[in-house]
C-alpha cells in the first residue's frame, strides 16, 4: 500500500488543509492567545466555571435536558486544556486551535489518559447497562451532545424520577475540581515552573489514593 504524502502545510496525519493554519488572519489571533500556557489554563478554567454554575442553575430550576445536553462540554474542555498544555507538540498547535479534523475528543481523551491520568482514565472503561448489554462514559457524553433521541427519553426519564437525580451534586463536584486543577496550573505557570514540573503536579492531582499506596508500602517478600 503506498504511503500516503503529507500535507506540506500542515504536520498532522491527515489533515486536509490546503494552506497553513496560520494564513488566516482569526488563527494568528487564536495562536497569539493560547500559545501562552497561562491563558490557556485561565480561559478554560473560566468556560468551566461558566457551564458549571450554569448547569447548577439548570439543576435547582428543574432544567434536567439542559444539564444533560452540556455533560460532555467540561470534560472535552478540560481534557483539549491539557493536550495543549503537556501533549502537543509547538508545530501541532495551530491545526488543534484551528479546530479542523482530525480533531475529535476521542483521540484527545486517549492521548491524556495514557500521558496524564496514566491511563486511570474512565470514560471508555465499559460498564453494564441497566437494560443488559454494555456502554462506556464516553458513549454517555456524546449521546448527550448530539441531543439525541436517547437523550431526550432519559431526560424525560429522570425528570419523572427525582431518585435518579442524587449523583447530580457529586456530578458538580466533580467539575469544581477541574476548576481546582486548572486555577493549580496557572499559578505554577504564572510562578514560572517549566511544564515538567507542572506535569507531574497534574499527574499526582489525579492520582487516587490506592495508587498513593501502593507507592508507598514496603516492599513485601512472597
């Protein structure tokens, strides 16, 4: 099979631009904006705050497809803040601003769980249906994204079902965390810390206790 050629305007694997990222006067702004690793972490720590608060309000007025519509928007905002910032490479950051495919979430997710969460991740563990069968967290995320029929009849579903409603504060939990996170690494950036370092700060945030100790105990003989 012959070797697709690359696209001499672009470095990532399959992208089928036909001039450079940076040729379009709206991407030398974008590049300009979140080239600096510290605004890349502010800014998305801001769109998180913003959906979670909102997605609060949507909760406490009884808005449950609202909240559910925007569940896969803080995760693909969080992780997209930490590819940029530890994964992609400088030559790669115009074609992930510009937005152009390849691009998606899926593959951004698996590169920051394998570098980042060193794979803990969970999004695409499979777990079993109440119905039967299986699905993973990141089917979940873009069913709700899509707005989908499935959307709409578990929305109506759990409307009806207010015990289905009581991982929801857990849910919002969740994503002040990531605020938590974000806000961590801008003031390592702003304080000057290389992104090594702030790396391995990330990495320990979301380290789970059990891996804390299996670190830590003595080394046991059989």
């Amino acid at each position: 099979m012959a070797k697709k050629k690359a696209n001499p305007h672009c470095p990532v694997p399959g992208c089928q631009t036909k001039r450079p990222h940076l040729a379009d006067p709206i991407m030398q702004g974008i590049h300009r904006e979140f080239s600096d690793p510290k605004k890349i972490a502010m800014w998305f720590k801001v769109g998180i705050a913003e959906l979670r608060a909102s997605m609060q309000r949507d909760l406490e007025e009884g808005r449950i497809f609202a909240y559910l519509a925007r569940w896969r928007q803080p995760e693909e905002i969080y992780c997209r803040a930490l590819y940029a910032l530890f994964i992609a490479k400088p030559e790669e950051l115009p074609h992930l601003f510009s937005g152009e495919m390849p691009n998606g979430f899926r593959g951004i997710y698996r590169a920051v769980n394998k570098t980042v969460f060193e794979g803990r991740g969970i999004l695409e563990t499979p777990q079993p249906g109440l119905s039967g069968g299986e699905f993973t967290t990141m089917d979940m995320l873009n069913t709700s994204a899509h707005a989908s029929f499935p959307l709409f009849i578990t929305a109506i579903g759990i409307a009806r079902n207010p015990a289905c409603q009581t991982g929801f504060p857990k849910h919002i939990e969740h994503l002040q965390k990531y605020c938590n996170y974000l806000n961590y690494m801008e003031g390592m950036f702003n304080a000057g810390k290389p992104k090594e370092h702030v790396l391995q700060g990330v990495r320990n945030l979301h380290k789970p206790a059990s891996a804390w100790k299996q670190e830590t105990a003595p080394n046991q003989k059989p």
